[in-house]
C-alpha cells in the first residue's frame, strides 16, 4: 500500500517529505526522483491528489525556524493550500 506523511483525506492534500532514498543518485550525485517516488506522485495526482513535496536537500539548506517556516508557507501557497 501508499502511505504519506501527512495527509488530509478530505481535500486529497497531503505533504511528502522526501529524504534521500527517494532520488537516484549517479557518482555521488543526485539525479533524480526514483521511479517508486515518481509512480507514487503520478498515481495519486490521477486519484485527484495534490501533493506538495518537501526535498531533503532544499529543507537541510535552511538556516533557521524562521527560514524553515517562510519555506513551508511558500510552498502550501503555490499550491493553493
């Protein structure tokens, strides 16, 4: 089955937080999503879901909360959440 970090099932909103298993990874670089990441995304945007993803790599590179909140809210935003 599919699970998601968080989700609200009444809206078919949810936040994924995506660590480092869930990009492909060539000569110590990162590439791309991996193809479970990107079935798992493709399946639920065609069940009516919006996702909003939050990329480990984008999140480490935050300073502090205050950052870290400013990113969050963006990103609900541009996504209508």
């Amino acid at each position: 089955g599919l699970s998601l970090d968080m989700a609200q099932p009444e809206t078919k909103r949810a936040i994924e937080v995506d660590g480092p298993f869930h990009y492909l990874k060539c000569n110590g670089r990162r590439t791309s999503e991996n193809g479970r990441t990107k079935f798992k995304s493709c399946l639920l945007s065609k069940l009516g879901w919006t996702i909003v993803h939050v990329p480990y790599f984008e999140w480490d590179a935050l300073l502090d909360v205050e950052a870290q909140d400013t990113y969050l809210l963006t990103k609900l935003r541009s996504f209508g959440v």
